[in-house]
C-alpha cells in the first residue's frame, strides 16, 4: 500500500497533476476518487447493450434470453431455443384427456410455468390459466412466450406461489403442479395448500428412494441426512438434495433455495390420500429417469 502512494505521488508529480507532496489522507481520497471514475467508466454504455440492431423477428426476442432457454419452442415460430419438447409435452395432453371436454373454460392454476409450454397447451385446449413464476427471468421468458404465441386466455404474475397460496381464497377446477414439489423446502405444506384450493390437481414430480439413487447420477447431491417431519399423527422423512452448480446457470429452473427437500412415493400417495383425494392414477412413471424417480399423479376428490 505504502508503495503504491508512493509510486502514485511520483506519476502525479510527473505528470504535473500536483506540484507539491500530498498528505496520506488526500492521496486516500484521490485514490477513491480514481476507482469511482474507472467504475463509472465500466458502466458507461451499459444501456446501449440492450439495443437490438436487427429488424423484429421472433429469433431476435428469443435471443433476449439466448443460451437460457429450456423449452424447444413450437415449430411455427422457426427459432432456435432449448432442447426439450414441452410444447408438445404428452403428459400435459393426457391430462387434458383425462380432464375432458369441460377443460375449455375452466380455471386453472399453474405453479412454476418456467417458459409457458405447459400454459401453451392449456391456452389451446381453451383453458383459462393463471400462472405463477417466482424467477424473475422466466416470468419475462414467459411474457416473451405469451407475445410470440399469441396466448389469449393466460395470464402470468411474478411471485412466489407458496405466499400467494398461504393467503389465497380463489377456487381453482384444476391445479397443475407440474415439476415443482420436488423443489420445495416444505413439500407437505404444498401439498396441504393445494389441497385447499381444487378438488383436482396434476403432479408430475421426482421422488426419494434410496436405492435407485444411489445408482444415479445425482446421487451426490443427497450428502444430508433425511429429517423427520411430523404431519398430523405421521412423521415422514424429507431427504435434503443440494442444487449445487446448478445454480450457477442463468437458465435454473429449480426452487428459490440452495436446496429442495424431497418426499418418497408412498408418502406423496398417502399424503394426497388424506387430504381426501381417495382416486388418484399414476402415470409416466419412470424409476430410473436420470434426474431421480419421476411419475405423474391425476388426483381427484
Ligand atoms: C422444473 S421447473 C417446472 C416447469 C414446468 N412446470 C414443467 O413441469 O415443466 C420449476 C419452475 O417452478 C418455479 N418455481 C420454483 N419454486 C417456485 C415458487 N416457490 N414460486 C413460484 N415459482 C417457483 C421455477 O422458477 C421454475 O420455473
């Protein structure tokens, strides 16, 4: 440090800029005031970066959000974005099989959208959707979506929808709680939340159990033990799994913690029993799906 003033006395003596010795405390300032005008000077332009050269396309507002999508979007828009198809996603159409004709004009809360492919599907199939996304980039992803698909009957609202839920009155005829329960810290309370709010609900959800995951690639995440939580007269376990690097994609689509706590099988299906859905069917199970076990639930009171 000594050095340094030193060295910057002599550059200023030099370059004229003082004519006679500083004391340490005004070379401490001029050395502050140096490192704000190299900031201010980073910052410079800043603004400038978010200006699009090219002419409107669809490719250019995808771009907004380029190398952090996940959705492959539908075909018609002819644009690069991610990989996986749930625009198209077969399991969202089973459920608005199984849901019927009725599904047109009837009121569906979505948790988590993350880019509105499963809000696409639901908006052709005639539904009204309300959507709720806590991460700020896909909530605009999502608007993003919304503009270029030309949704007419979804609405999307930033937010977390554990607060939304814990205070909500609305009736919904359908919630969809695709790829979310997994990402909770308190998967029990989701489920009791929603379970106030719809007679029928969709899940599609990873779950806890030991032995396939051991053999599975995420395995390491699951370094906490499981911890016991009591729910009316039953303790369940919840297994902690840390998201790790994962967060460091600006793309994540995880929970809004450094990790979720998972629920195991029998204790989903026993839970969601309780809470009064006596006709539940499993479907697109998967055991050995890389990312955990995985499996849909159409629950019904
Ligand atoms: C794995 S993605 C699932 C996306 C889609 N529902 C599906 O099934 O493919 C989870 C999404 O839920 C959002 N999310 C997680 N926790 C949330 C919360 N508490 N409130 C609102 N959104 C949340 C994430 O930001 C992310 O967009």
């Amino acid at each position: 440090m000594g050095r340094l003033r030193s060295n910057a006395r002599r550059l200023l003596l030099e370059a004229g800029v003082i004519r006679e010795e500083f004391t340490a405390t005004q070379l401490s300032q001029l050395q502050a005031v140096g490192k704000e005008l190299m900031a201010a000077r980073e910052d410079q332009g800043k603004a400038l970066d978010f200006y699009v050269a090219a002419a409107p396309s669809a490719q250019v507002a995808v771009d907004v959000f380029a190398g952090e999508w996940t959705s492959l979007l539908p075909e018609e828009l002819g644009v690069t974005s991610g990989h996986s198809p749930l625009f198209s996603d077969e399991r969202i159409q089973h459920m608005i099989d199984w849901y019927g004709e009725a599904i047109v004009g009837s009121k569906v809360l979505e948790l988590g959208p993350l880019e509105g492919a499963h809000t696409y599907m639901l908006d052709r199939a005639g539904a009204d959707v309300f959507a709720i996304e806590a991460n700020g980039r896909s909530f605009l992803k999502c608007l993003v979506v919304k503009e270029l698909l030309c949704l007419q009957r979804a609405r999307f609202a930033l937010g977390d929808f554990m607060a939304y839920l814990r205070e909500n009155t609305e009736r919904y005829d359908l919630i969809l709680v695709s790829g979310v329960l997994y990402h909770m810290m308190d998967p029990l309370e989701l489920l009791t939340l929603v379970s106030r709010a719809s007679d029928r609900l969709m899940f599609w959800t990873h779950y806890y159990d030991e032995k396939r995951l051991t053999q599975s690639p995420t395995a390491h995440k699951f370094q906490a033990p499981p911890e016991p939580v009591q729910f009316e007269d039953t303790t369940y376990l919840l297994h902690p799994r840390d998201y790790l690097e994962a967060t460091n994609w600006a793309g994540f689509g995880g929970g809004p913690e450094t990790r979720a706590r998972w629920m195991e099988r029998e204790d989903i299906l026993n839970c969601l029993e309780r809470l009064g859905f006596h006709d539940i069917e499993v479907s697109h199970e998967e055991p050995d799906h890389m990312n955990g076990p995985s499996m849909m639930l159409l629950a019904r009171r």
